[in-house]
C-alpha cells in the first residue's frame, strides 16, 4: 500500500517538533515571554525522539518502518 510521504502524521509530528526544539535552541521563546526551564529542556529531548523516529520513519509504505 503506497502512500504520500507529505500525508505522514509521523513527518508532520517531527516537522513540528523540530520548528519548536529550533525555537528553544536559539532562544525565541525566552524572546517572547515564554521561560520552559527544566520542563523546557524535557520537552524538547522527547520532541527531539519524535524528529528521530520522522527520520527513520517511511511514510511511502502503512505497514513498515
């Protein structure tokens, strides 16, 4: 079963993860009156898993990695 790679719910999940990990890498948050801290920095390691597995991830196929 062949499928869009732009219709993956996983590529999407770690598009948006990275554009918020970048975010709080470069300190556009902190910029903007939002300070994570801690919670912050467990955030962005379990968004950085999620940008993982949208790498290792293909999208072109429903059944397989």
């Amino acid at each position: 079963m062949q499928q869009s790679r732009w219709r993956s719910s996983v590529l999407w999940a770690a598009i948006i993860a990275q554009v918020i990990s970048l975010g709080q890498l470069t300190g556009v948050w902190a910029k903007i009156g939002i300070d994570a801290g801690l919670l912050g920095d467990v955030l962005a390691a379990i968004l950085q898993l999620l940008v993982i597995v949208g790498v290792v991830n293909n999208p072109t196929s429903a059944d397989t990695w």
